[in-house]
C-alpha cells in the first residue's frame, strides 16, 4: 500500500503527534504498581533503579530490534522497573498480583488478536471474495468493513489516545458529563457517530472507482488501500500517545525525584521528556524501521492489503476489549498474534 520511506514517515509523524498532543500528562511512574516504592531505602537508590530500569530496556530491545525480533517497548520498561526493583530491595518489592496479569496478556493478547483477525479476513473472503459478482459485493459490503473500522479506531482513540486532549473537548461539548476521562459508552457513541458519516462518504466513493474495477481478488484488494493507510496512521498516533508515556515513566520519575526530593507514585510527565520520547521513536523508525517492517510485513506470512486491513482492525478492537477487562496488553503482541490469525486462516 505504501512505500518503504512513505510508511516509516507516515509513522514517525503520527506516532511524535500521538505522543505530543495527547500523551497522557499524569501517569504511573512506576508501571501499573509493579513494585511497591515506599520499599526503596532512599531517593538515591530509587533514582540509580529507575535509570537501571531504562538503560536495561534500552539495551534489550536494541538487542531485539537487531535479531529482528518485535519485542513490547512496554513490557520491557516493566520487566526493567521490576528487575531493578528486586535488585535493590528483594523480590518483596514486587507486586505479584499485577505480574500475573501482564503474564497473562502475554498469551491472552496474541491469541485474542489472531481470532479477530481470523474472523475478519473470513468476513471480507464470504461477503466478497468468493462472490461472484465481486464489484456488486463491493460496493456493498467495503463501506460496512470501513465504518466498522472507523468505530473501532474513534473509540481506540478516545478511550486510550487522548486522555489529556479529552477534558477540552468536554468542556467544548458542554452537553456531556464532565469527566476526566472518557466512559466506554461515551467513547461508543463517538465512534458511532463518525463511523455512519464514513459509511456513506465511503459507499458513494466506492460507487465512483468500482466502474473501473476488476472483477477480481486484485481488484477488491485495491479497495482497502487508502483504508489501511489510514487505519495505519491512527495506529501509530494511539500507539504514540499511549506507548510512548509508558516508555518514558521512569524518565519522569527520575525528573520528579530530582526536583521534588521525594518519591511518588504519580508525576506528571513535563513536555521535554515527552518530546525526547516523540524524538527518540522517530530517530528509532528511521534507523531500526525497516528491518522489522520486513519481518512483521512479509517474513511471518504474506500480507495483502486486505490481510493487513484486518490485522489493523484486530489491533483495535482487541486494545477495546482488553482495556474493558482491565488487562495490561502489548500492541505488538496483539498485531503479531493478527498476522498469526490471518496467516493460519491464509494456510486453511
């Protein structure tokens, strides 16, 4: 669907937007109460623990990266904050509890990904595929596929993406609740919203370039083109606002202890530190981007624009659900799991 150079900078742009404009400004610092803070013995050690944390993440998924493997950024910065945990004062300083549910989504994200992916590129292959009159099947059913898909990315957006854009919108919308953050319904609502006006912007734009179309599997796949494009611009953007704060928490915490002179829990993440985060994930698309987009693209099953399509879609829906749960999950494992899905689909 894209160049090389097109998706590394359509990446990098909306995953620095993602990370400045609507990185959450009040986070843990220390990932979902993995470790219990009050056990560390003085700021000093805390401190010296939070840059081990980093350096060891850093250090583990440019190892990673090397080997071509795509590793979660998140889980490495919780594995690195439990790790210098436990170093500095014992496995007792662990929570437990919240370890087992990230162990949990290490299964629980992957295989939840590949299922909806699975249902959705089946979905996409009955409705038209194996129509035979695959342009009338088009224009009915890719409208459908791309609202769905504009739901599942307003309310990805909304729920997990703009956390600290959310209360200015509120106040803009006087008729909504006043909240800090969105309900799922709420959320709901707003992809709803926006996914009827897409249906029929999308369905009278089908009807203009299905006069064209082959009546083919090739001619189809050309249909989802500028969807996955898009789905894969609010990917990145969702990604940078959530991932990005996530990275950079023992970063912050570190700026907190410093300034404050104690330790918190919570601290707000000041605009430099997310700008080195934004920074730091465009220089790494640049440098490390190509080697994963060809193992994830290409090198664990062939992906087509509809496979991929519904690998996004998966991505989405799956983040939903799990947020919904209460479950701590890792993008990456929920798109490898995807293209799992729709590769065992390919295979069957």
């Amino acid at each position: 669907a894209l160049t090389m150079a097109g998706a590394i900078v359509i990446a990098g742009i909306f995953e620095a937007g993602g990370a400045l404009i609507a990185g959450g400004d009040v986070v843990k610092t220390i990932k979902k109460g993995i470790i219990d803070i009050s056990a560390f013995s003085s700021v000093d050690v805390f401190i010296w623990a939070m840059m081990a944390a980093l350096l060891s993440a850093a250090l583990w998924l440019n190892i990673a990266t090397y080997f071509k493997a795509p590793v979660s950024t998140t889980h490495s910065v919780v594995g690195g904050v439990m790790g210098a945990g436990i170093a500095a004062s014992g496995f007792s300083i662990v929570n437990w509890a919240t370890m087992g549910k990230i162990a949990m989504s290490w299964v629980i994200s992957p295989v939840l990904g590949g299922i909806i992916a699975a249902i959705f590129l089946m979905s996409i292959k009955k409705t038209m595929v194996y129509k035979e009159d695959k342009i009338k099947a088009s224009k009915a059913w890719v409208p459908v596929f791309v609202a769905i898909m504009s739901w599942a990315f307003v309310t990805y957006l909304v729920l997990k993406g703009l956390k600290k854009v959310w209360p200015h919108i509120v106040d803009i919308l006087t008729f909504l609740p006043d909240s800090k953050k969105p309900s799922f319904l709420i959320a709901g609502i707003a992809g709803a919203i926006v996914a009827v006006i897409v249906y029929f912007i999308i369905k009278v734009r089908i009807s203009s370039v299905a006069k064209n179309m082959e009546n083919s599997r090739d001619g189809i796949n050309s249909l989802f083109t500028i969807p996955l494009i898009f789905a894969a611009a609010l990917l990145s953007f969702a990604h940078g606002a959530n991932d990005v704060a996530n990275a950079v928490g023992p970063l912050a915490a570190i700026n907190d202890a410093v300034i404050s002179g104690g330790i918190s829990s919570k601290a707000g993440i000041p605009l430099w530190v997310m700008a080195v985060g934004a920074l730091g994930i465009a220089i790494g698309l640049a440098l490390y981007g190509p080697k994963l987009i060809k193992t994830v693209g290409g090198e664990i099953t062939e992906l087509d624009q509809m496979r991929a399509f519904s690998v996004a879609m998966a991505a989405a829906i799956t983040v939903i659900i799990a947020s919904q749960l209460g479950l701590p999950v890792s993008s990456t494992h929920i798109a490898i799991g995807g293209i799992f899905g729709v590769g065992f689909l390919r295979e069957y």
